[in-house]
C-alpha cells in the first residue's frame, strides 16, 4: 500500500474519479434532449427511439457485475482509464450511426465502458477514505458529475439546432481525453489482487435474464414482434432472473453476491433506492418529449428549460449534509421520497398554456428533492460494507442503480403507448405525458414505505463524523 502521507487529498481523487460520471451524465442528458431530432434523421418514431436510452442503459447493467472482479484482477486504476477509452471511442461511434441498428449497436459499447468506467472509479475511491469522510467525498465525488446534467440539455439543445444531433456524442471525446490524462497523472493505482475465478455461470444467467427482460418491456404492447412473442419472453426473462437469484444465493463467490442485503443499512438504500430510480429515471425522458412535442418547444428551448432540474440537483448537494445531520438517513429517505413524488405529479399537470418560468420551477424543485435523494442513498449503501465486500458491494449497487434507470424509461414509454392506444391517437398528445408522469409518481412514491425498516440510527456514525 502507498503511504497515506502522499495520498491525494480524498476530495481531489473524488473530483477526478467524477470526471466519468460527468461524461455519464452529460451524454445521457444530451441524449434525451436530442431525441426527436436523431428520430428524424433516422426515420424512426420518437417513442421507438427509446431504444438508444435503453440499450446503453442494458449494456450498462448487464456488465456491471463483473467490474468489481475484473478490477480485483487487473488493477482499478488500469480498468478505470481502459473503461473511458472505450466510453469515448463508442461515443465518436455513436455520431457516426447512420440508422437505429448502427446506433443501437454504438450505445451498446458505450454501455460497456460505462458499466466499468463508473464502479471502478468509486471502488478506486471508497478503497481510500475512512467511514468518517464518506459523506464528504460522497459529496465531492457527485458534484462535478452533476454538472454533465446542468449542462447536458441546454448544451445538446443548441448543438442540435446549430450543428446537428450528432455533436451531443462527440463533446464527450475532449472530456474523455481530459479524464484519462488526469486519472494517469494523479490517481495512485491500486495492485491488481488474485480474486477467485468469476461466477461465469451467474454472469450469464444475470445478463441473459435482464437482456431477456429488457426486450420484453420493450416489445410490449408495441406490434413490433409477432403476436405472443414479447409475452413468451416476459415468462422467459422472469424465469431467468428467478434462476440466476437462485445461482447467487448458493454460488461462493457469485457475480451477484445477495448475502449483503443482510446489512440493514446497504438493503435500504437497495430496495427502496429501486423503485425511486425508476420513477426518477421517466422524467429526463419524458421531460424533453412533452415540452417538444407537446409544447412545440424547439431542442434549444427545451434544453434550457430542462436544465432545471439539475440545477436543482447542483444547489442540493451543498445543503445534503445539513439535512442529514438535521433529520437523519431514516426520516430524509421517508419523507424526501413524498416530496419527489409530489414534483414528479406536478409534472402531469403541464399544459401548453403554462409560462415556461412555472415549469422551470418545478423542474427545479424535483431537482433538488431527487438529488437529495440520491446522496442519501450513496452515502448510506456503503457506510456498514467491510472492505473485503466492497468490490462485490459495488457490483451489486451499481446493478441496481442502473436497472432502474432502464426501467424509468421503458415504464414511461410503455405508459405514453398504453395510453395513446386506450384513446385511439396516433401520436402522443398532452394526456398520454400526464398519464406518463402520474405512474412515475406513483414508482416515486413506493420508495417511503420501503424505508420504514431502517434503524432509526442509520447513518449515525457518517454524519457525526464518528466510527461506531
């Protein structure tokens, strides 16, 4: 091990490390900002187009689980620059796509490099900070990635409508040259360890079932695949995930390692971190489709309006620490999750007569509710984790940060679908995105009961600074 003495600051490792989520985050922005446009160029419907959001974000998860063993093997720091390479040539791929199938097939090595780019970096992180510090690197280590957000759909808006669609994926091949020069010249590398062989077989059943799965609600309801089929794979997908939680519960050493859900403070922000992410993951979605083409709303317009809700999300994070040690991991995660839930419902409630000052409002608060959100659950999933669980931590988590997020997007699209075909309409009208932002509320919602069962001390010894 390096002598600590020499170590980076904590906060400088995190702003480095957050330098990927950036890049994450601002692609992932830019994206759903530019939407209707790629589906022009490409001559897809705008709904359809959902595809590119959900295959990086299936990629993203299927690979998750073997970072953490990879980086064991291989050493973090190489894994973690090897991750923002491959990000960023997938990203030049991406502008490159001349039709849906290109595309997909771009976001799927995108997808690939993400699931190593940001898990690595965090394992790289929490595998140098002690438990007291974790709430102030965790702040640290999200901040700089919320800036992808806060300059994600005003910058994809104006690069759609001056240049073309395609500039939204090429901004990311300067800041991916930029985070690699930055993570060689100042991260210390961790030495690469001799971890037992990879669950090969979990892997399979884990990527095979969410794939399976994945298609399923992508198909359904849609006409997109012969009759009978998206429900044959709803049953195979679900049959699968059964058999692959099955594997991982008897496996030593398994791609999904379960047994960490016994930690009352990592199965909180687990399961009831899931059901919010998928609420949370519907409105960068269906937030730039209802203001263009519900508003009739130019991709510039939009952007500058959307970026709202991360500058919400921004403002949060100084004030995250405060609400903490005020209310505490328990009562924050309860009632937060009703405050989100309401932004979330408020959405449903826009019509073309509203001054565009009102949704930015609202916008702005969902923001700030979700972020808050966002930093409790990071912050308490890993505070009670040993340090020889932090690689399969970290795996786990991440799996289940990302799923829902893919989720988010399929909940919404199948929702404006359902609705647009309960009311016979061709095209997605303002009720369908109502319908669409009420049963992401409700997601939102399911995340306060889920919480109830923490200890009411949760968290104690992070945000008194103290081990316990």
């Amino acid at each position: 091990m390096p002598d600590e003495s020499k170590l980076p600051d904590p906060r400088v490792m995190a702003a480095i490390v957050a330098s990927a989520l950036f890049m994450q985050n601002l692609d992932s922005t830019v994206v759903a900002t530019a939407l209707p446009a790629m589906a022009r160029s490409l001559g897809e419907p705008p709904v359809t187009m959902g595809v590119a959001i959900t295959t990086y974000l299936v990629a993203l998860t299927v690979f998750i689980p073997l970072s953490g063993w990879v980086a064991d093997r291989f050493g973090a720091k190489q894994v973690f620059m090897a991750a923002i390479a491959t990000f960023t040539v997938a990203s030049a791929f991406c502008g490159l796509a001349g039709n849906l199938a290109e595309m997909v097939a771009a976001r799927a090595l995108q997808g690939l490099g993400g699931a190593m780019m940001v898990p690595v970096g965090r394992l790289l992180l929490l595998r140098r900070v002690r438990k007291e510090e974790l709430l102030s690197v965790t702040t640290w280590l999200t901040m700089p990635g919320l800036l992808g957000p806060l300059l994600g759909p005003p910058v994809g808006g104006l690069l759609t409508d001056l240049i073309s669609w395609r500039a939204v994926f090429w901004i990311n091949i300067p800041v991916g040259v930029l985070g690699l020069l930055l993570v060689w010249r100042l991260i210390p590398a961790l030495p690469p360890s001799l971890p037992p062989p990879p669950d090969l077989r979990g892997l399979t059943l884990v990527g095979l079932a969410l794939a399976v799965l994945m298609a399923a609600f992508e198909t359904l309801g849609r006409c997109l695949l012969p009759r009978g089929v998206p429900e044959a794979l709803l049953a195979a997908g679900l049959a699968l995930a059964a058999v692959a939680v099955w594997h991982c519960r008897r496996t030593p050493n398994p791609a999904l390692d379960f047994s960490l859900l016994s930690i009352p403070s990592f199965r909180a922000p687990h399961t009831a971190g899931l059901v919010f992410r998928i609420g949370a993951g519907a409105v960068p979605f269906l937030v730039p489709l209802t203001l263009q083409l519900g508003f009739g709303a130019s991709a510039a317009e939009s952007g500058m309006v959307s970026f709202a809700t991360a500058l919400g999300a921004f403002a949060m994070k100084p004030m995250a620490q405060f609400a903490l040690r005020r209310f505490g991991f328990r009562n924050v995660m309860i009632w937060n999750a009703v405050c989100a839930a309401l932004t979330v419902a408020a959405c449903a409630a826009f019509r073309p007569g509203w001054p565009m000052a009102a949704v930015f409002v609202v916008l702005l608060l969902g923001g700030l509710f979700r972020s808050l959100h966002f930093t409790t659950l990071n912050t308490l999933a890993y505070a009670d984790v040993p340090q020889e669980k932090l690689s399969a931590a970290t795996s786990l988590y991440s799996t289940a940060q990302q799923l829902p997020l893919a989720l988010g997007v399929v909940v919404a699209s199948a929702s404006l679908q359902a609705s647009m075909a309960l009311a016979g309409r061709e095209a997605a009208a303002m009720p369908d995105f109502t319908a669409a932002f009420l049963v992401g509320a409700l997601f939102t919602l399911l995340a306060a009961p889920l919480s109830i069962s923490l200890p009411k001390d949760a968290g104690e010894g992070i945000v008194s600074g103290r081990r316990r």
